[in-house]
C-alpha cells in the first residue's frame, strides 16, 4: 500500500512540475510572439448574460453561483460521451461518469443527486428550454447529444423558488447557434478505444429570417466491460423563426432509438481483485440493460423579453431487464412553462418583477414480471443485438397506471437601490399529485392509491457591487424534491401502487459568494461558501442477501453540508488559459436510525454515502495561430464511503476498506488541428484519457447488497476523430 501512494505521490509531482514547465515555456514564447504590448489581450468585465433565472440577467447581478461553459469548453477535442467531460471543471458538481450507457452518468451538484440508481436526480435539466427533468424529478439524458451543445449554464444550489422540484439546482443546456450561410454540412467520424464508433453530421444555414440546426448521429460501443456493449441513433433539430421584430418562435425536436445498451452491474472489492473488466454470470443471465425508443417535441413563443411561453410533449417506450424482474413502461409526458416579465421604476428603486407559472402531467403504463433470463447455454455466445429477444417472463407481478400533475405558480422581484445595492425576493408554491390504478386486479388486492406533494419555496438574495470588478452576494432559500414514481413503486414487500411511508425531502440553505475579475491580469474567480439542512433524506438501499438487485428508497432524519467552492482562470497571453476548480463538502447524517437485525442503530455523525468529500480539477490549455491546439487536464477525487454506516454493518467482520472508494488522480491529455483552406474547414484531434493508467472506480452504487458497491472505469484508452465543414 504505502508504495503505491507512493508511486501516486510521485506522478503527482510529476505531473505537476511538467504543467510548471509547460506554462512557463508558453507564456515565454507567447511574450516573445508579441512584443508590444499593445497587443496584448484587453480585458474589461463584460455583463455576461445568463437565462437560468428564466430571463436574461446580467450574471454579476445575479445571487447565486453560476458557471457558464461555451462552444468550445464542450466540444473542442471532446468524444461528447459523457457530461463529465465539460462539468469537470465546475467546482460543487461532481460526474460520476459510471462508462455504462444502460445507467448513465450520475451527476450531484454540493453532494445531492449521489443516491441516483439510473439517470440524474435533484436537478432541473433544461434544454433550449424544454425540460428534460420529469415531473416526478428524475431526469433522462438518453436525448441529450453534446455534439449539438453551444452553451451551458450551471446554477448551483436550491433553484425551487424558480423551477420547483429540484433541490440541489440547474443544469440550462442550448444548441450551439446556426451557420450564417443558407448551407453548412458538417459530417464527422469518431473511433477509439473499446470499439467506439461514432458518426455523426450536423447540417445548419440561415434562410430570411429563420434559421435551423440539425445533428444525425449514430454510436456503437462494444467492449468496455463484460456484457456493457451499446448501440443507438439520435436526431436532435432546432429551429429559430423571427415572426417579427419583437416576436420569436423557437421548435425543438428530439429522437432516439436505441436497440440495446447492456448494463454490466457493480463489483465488490474482491471481485474487482480478480478482474475490473468482468461482469457476473447471473447480471449476463438476466439481460440486464435497456432497450428504448424515445421522442420529444416543443416549441417557444417569445414576445420581446416581457413575454415567453413553452408548450412540449414526450413519448417513450422502455424494455428495462434488470436482476430479478422485466420492466416494461410506457411514457408520455408534457407541459406548459410561462414566464411574464416587467421592469420599472418605482421612486429611488428600479424593479424588475417577474410572474409565471408551470403545469406538467406524467402518464405511465408500468408491467413487472419475473425475470428467467436468457437460456444458460446463449449466456457469453448470444449478440447483443439478439440477447433481449431471448428473454424469458415469469409470473406478471405489478400491472399498473401512474400519473403525476404538477402545478407551480412562481414571483420573483428585483429592486435595484443605492445604485450598487440588489435585493432579490423570490417564490414558488408547487403541488404534485401522484396516482396508481392497479390493474392487476387477479391477486384478489386493489392497490390502487394515490398521494399528494405540496411545498412552498422562498428566496431572499442579496447582491453588493462596490466595484465594476466585484461582486458580493449572499442568499437564504429553500427546496424539496418529490420521490420519484420508480421510487414510490419500488417496494421492498413487492406490492403494486406507491409506498405510503417515503416523503419528499426538503431543503434549507445558506450562502456567501464572491465573484471577482481583475482586468490587469487577466484573471478571473468565483468563490462560494454555503450550509445547507436536509430533512428526510432520500437514501438508495438493497436488501442483504436477496437474489435481485433491485433498488429501494427510505427517508433518513437529517443531514446537513457545508462546503467550499473556489474557481479560477488565468489568460497571461491570448493563446494560453489556465484554470482551476476546487470544491469541500462535509455531508454528513445528524439524525438517521437504521433497524438491524439485533438493535437500532443511530448514524448520527456518519458521512452520507457516494459524496467526495474534497476534488480538484486543474487544465492548461495552449492554442496557437496556425490552428494547432492542446489541452491537459487533471483531476483529484478524495477517498469516500460507499453505506451508511461508513464500514461494516452491525455484527460484521469485513474488512472495512471494503466499505470506501479510494481516492484516485487522473490526467487527460487533447490535441487537435482545426483549419480552414477557402470556405472548407477541417478539425482533426487525438484524445487520451487516463493517460497514466490509474487504476480506479468511476462511481458507486450507494448501499449495494453484497458488497457491490464499485463501478470500474477504464484504464488508459483513446479516441480519434475528424470533421470537415462544407462549404
């Protein structure tokens, strides 16, 4: 052990006197280049506008945290794989990137959304204002395509005062923008390593006054793990109408169709002993993975920046097979977003106020059955693209309806006073209804119910800006978030409607932030300080022993965060940027009595599963004239626990390193030529990650029955990919 933290220690200093050197060598040669310092970049602080607060406002009035990623912080030498590769540099959200497709990244932002079993939850995801959040608040990210991404916004912390159901923040996505031309063809091929293969071409032009974007692509994965292969094909389309000068109509169109994506389950400490690429015999049995088909649609009437209206609808289907049952569901689901807006004065104040409200329904066909698993012999032989037609159903065990309202009017109210002073007033009133019609009525038990959500949200904010440079804000906010209907229905008993006793969890939060620039040398920071309380904390659980995998959910008594956001840029020459995240969390229970087998435990003190509770992340980018760009990134994540009890459970004797995933250190390395000869462009780039081959686990499954809680990433591997733009 300790000549492997050595080892560690040692590509660490390694690592870091080579990014030293690198920076120093750079920013001589970009001194040289330019000798008069008239040439030098300028910068000036620039109100930086951002749509997270549901209307344009400048950033630095702004009080919460946000961060905003462009076009080329996404996809400059990215594979667009995973969010991991453009949030990475975002201090407060931490991407487990889990490399199973089947699952999908798990994404929480200061600790929350850790306990997600699949997909994304505690977040509003929004794109081009559409949301990809569910009523329920579980977020699908199956039509999300980073290859079309032109911009990010990150709000962090409660963002229930504007959004509702969402207690640890936003993630506000948007198409990058049109060609100007009434043509541009982009197409673009991907391979690597683990039988990556992506294609993909992005058409785009400007007719009049309207515009359109469209991306076509395909990707095959095939041996990242045992039993993880992948395959699916997306269409994601935007289009941008000036009806006139003041109104703007905007229509999105999403499609994805995916015939497989296997899920190769997590591993236990001695299992990832014997191999990190090896999935179990009975996860490869049971089919494990997805097949699904999903479409999405919407559009957005703008009139001026006093007035917006969204109307969206989706419909999916999903094959779920997972370890123990079959899940069948069909979904449909949609809504309508508004938002009023007004600026006036009113005596010394200037007063910005903003009205709205959202409605959205979810409608669910839910069918459960035993699941037999393919035929022992086809196990480890069968293609992937045959395996879920082999499918074997048992005994139907859940037949039902699900459907969730909501309904959540919203007021936000800005007064601008002492020309340097902004108070921020802000709320919301949300009401979900959740309802179950049981249809398997032959078991002689109508589980039929129905529960209902309600919760109130304010904010107050307040924002100092003694300089053109600074900003000092601070804000007080509260949040919830509804259980999920997956979570509802998963009960340990087996039983169909929803479990009476999970309650949604609420929020209380604080927080201290600086924003700052100083022009003279070209730098750039953001720090934040915050404290928040939680009550009946959502946690994921399995049950010992039991032959499913399956997920349930309980409510813990309390925990609370406190954490420490600081970031960073430097730019000492137009062609170098260096930047530099870093985030603390102390999450931890202060009221959570588990029932063993023997006695109640109290977890008082303990640390909430699945959070890092510090990680960096550091990159230095160097981009030259001709076209010829590189990119290093480094990443810390310190050691966390994988259950609630922080170790071995009452009455055990295992080892209790089998309870924590270690720390780990990773550095990626990009480089890329993007040139235009006449009116055709041509961006060639090379990807390595992991590049010291760091042996490590990506993520976990918080509570894992078994012992499984790990979820390995890959060692060193690779991609390389082209494009060309006509004309």
């Amino acid at each position: 052990m300790k000549n492997s933290v050595d080892e560690m220690k040692r590509r660490t200093l390694l690592f870091l006197s080579l990014l030293s050197a690198t920076l120093t060598v750079f920013a001589q040669e970009a001194q040289r280049s330019q000798p008069d310092s008239s040439r030098a970049p300028q910068y000036e602080l620039q109100s930086v506008l951002v749509t997270a607060t549901r209307e344009a406002r400048p950033k630095v009035r702004v009080p919460y945290a946000i961060s905003v990623l462009g076009h080329n912080d996404i996809q400059r030498g990215e594979a667009a794989l995973s969010l991991e590769e453009a949030l990475a540099a975002i201090p407060g959200v931490v991407v487990n990137n889990r490399y199973n497709l089947a699952q999908g990244d798990r994404i929480s932002m200061r600790g929350l959304g850790s306990r997600s079993a699949f997909g994304v939850r505690g977040l509003k995801i929004m794109l081009d204002g559409i949301p990809l959040t569910m009523p329920d608040g579980q977020s699908q990210l199956n039509n999300l395509d980073l290859n079309s991404i032109g911009r990010i916004e990150i709000l962090r912390g409660p963002s229930s005062a504007l959004y509702g159901n969402a207690a640890a923040g936003l993630i506000n996505l948007q198409t990058q923008a049109a060609a100007d031309a009434p043509l541009r063809v982009q197409p673009q091929f991907l391979t690597g390593s683990n039988g990556l293969r992506k294609w993909q071409t992005k058409l785009s032009g400007a007719i009049g006054k309207h515009n359109y974007f469209v991306n076509v692509s395909k990707l095959d994965l095939d041996d990242l793990r045992e039993h993880s292969a992948a395959r699916f094909a997306s269409i994601n389309a935007i289009g941008r109408h000036e009806i006139s000068p003041q109104l703007k109509l905007t229509t999105v169109f999403n499609y994805y169709d995916s015939p497989y994506l296997l899920n190769p389950s997590s591993l236990s400490q001695t299992e990832l002993a014997n191999s990190t690429t090896a999935t179990r015999f009975f996860i490869k049995q049971q089919a494990a993975g997805k097949k699904l088909w999903q479409g999405q649609a919407g559009a957005t009437l703008k009139y001026g920046e006093a007035f917006a209206v969204t109307l969206y609808g989706l419909s999916r289907e999903l094959l779920n097979p997972i370890p123990g049952r079959i899940i069948e569901l069909d979904r449909s689901s949609g809504g309508v977003r508004s938002v009023f807006g007004k600026r006036f004065g009113l005596g010394n104040f200037g007063v910005r106020w903003l009205l709205g409200a959202d409605y959205e329904m979810q409608s669910d066909a839910r069918r459960e059955f035993v699941n037999n698993g393919i035929p022992r012999e086809q196990v480890g032989i069968v293609e992937a693209s045959k395996m879920l037609a082999l499918l074997q159903y048992g005994p139907k065990l859940i037949d039902q309806k699900e459907k969730v309202f909501g309904l959540g009017p919203f007021t936000e109210i800005e007064l601008a006073f002492r020309s340097n002073w902004i108070a921020t007033f802000g709320a919301r009133y949300d009401r979900y209804k959740f309802e179950a019609t049981d249809r398997l009525l032959e078991d002689g038990v109508d589980a039929s119910g129905a529960r209902t959500m309600a919760q109130f949200s304010p904010m107050l904010g307040l924002t100092f800006r003694p300089s053109n440079a600074l900003a000092i804000y601070a804000n007080y906010a509260t949040a919830f978030q509804t259980p999920t209907t997956t979570e509802l229905s998963n009960q340990p008993t087996a039983e169909g409607g929803f479990n009476p006793d999970l309650q949604p969890e609420t929020l209380r939060s604080f927080e201290l932030g600086v924003k700052g620039l100083w022009p003279e040398k070209h730098f750039e920071w953001d720090v934040a300080l915050y404290a928040m309380n939680l009550e009946h904390m959502l946690i994921p659980y399995q049950i010992q022993n039991a032959s499913s995998d399956e997920i349930f959910f309980r409510n813990a008594g309390a925990a609370r965060n406190r954490g420490v956001e600081l970031s960073c840029e430097w730019r000492p020459a137009s062609q170098l940027r260096a930047a530099l995240a870093y985030t603390f969390m102390n999450f931890e229970f202060t009221d959570f009595v588990i029932e063993t087998a023997n006695a109640r435990t109290q977890l008082a003190g303990n640390k909430v599963p699945g959070v890092p509770p510090q990680h960096l992340f550091a990159s230095l980018l160097y981009e030259h004239t001709s076209g010829v760009y590189a990119e290093l990134e480094a990443q810390w994540n310190a050691e966390y626990f994988t259950n609630d009890f922080n170790g071995p459970p009452p009455g055990s004797n295992v080892t209790r390193s089998n309870f924590s995933n270690a720390g780990y250190r990773t550095v990626d390395l990009r480089l890329g030529l993007s040139r235009s000869f006449k009116k055709i462009g041509f961006d060639f780039f090379l990807g390595v990650n992991n590049l010291f081959d760091e042996r490590y686990n990506g993520s976990i499954v918080p509570n894992a029955q078994a012992n499984r809680f790990f979820e390995p990433a890959p060692e060193r591997n690779w991609y390389v990919g082209g494009s060309v733009t006509l004309p």
